[in-house]
C-alpha cells in the first residue's frame, strides 16, 4: 500500500478490541454477514459453539468483540469499502 502512496491507519484490534458497532460497520462494507468473518480454525470457534446456525448475528458480533483473535484479519478499509487482506492482492480491489 505504501508504495502505491497510500499511508493507512493501522488498527491492531488483538490489542485494542473492536466495538460491535465497529464491526458492523466493516461487515456492512464488505456485504458479509458476522459468521462470514470468523475464523473457523480458532480453539475459540469451538469454545463458543460458533458452528451452532441459531447463535444470532448479535451473538456473533459480541463474541467477535470480546474475542477478536476470532476476526479475520488483515481488514482493510477505506472511507466507503473494506475487504480481507488476504491474499494481499485482495487490497487493490479497494485502492484502484
């Protein structure tokens, strides 16, 4: 990114938990739903019974908060789209 001169702010959400209404946000930009977010191959996944269809959307989202190391990452936003950084060439779908 920053050889294309872009300069981002990097959140470290592992470190500073992201708010659900945060999440939300980003979900919204990306057109996913909370469960499309999650990594599956976490301890936690399991922990939380996340495989279980009836937990809610908000369910998620609070899990998600207070659980972060389950959120997909790198996420990349910009002010009106965001997207997984991963594989890295996922970036330039939102910086061209």
């Amino acid at each position: 990114m920053k050889e294309n001169g872009i300069n981002p702010t990097i959140i470290l959400y592992l470190e500073n938990k992201p708010k659900v209404n945060e999440l939300k946000k980003i979900l919204d930009l990306m057109n996913m739903k909370p469960r499309e977010l999650l990594r599956k191959g976490e301890d936690d996944y399991k922990i939380f019974n996340l495989n279980d269809s009836n937990k809610s959307d908000e369910e998620i989202l609070k899990i998600m908060s207070e659980n972060p190391k389950l959120i997909e990452r790198p996420i990349v936003v910009t002010d009106n789209k965001a997207v997984i950084g991963r594989p890295p060439e996922n970036i330039f779908k939102i910086i061209k």
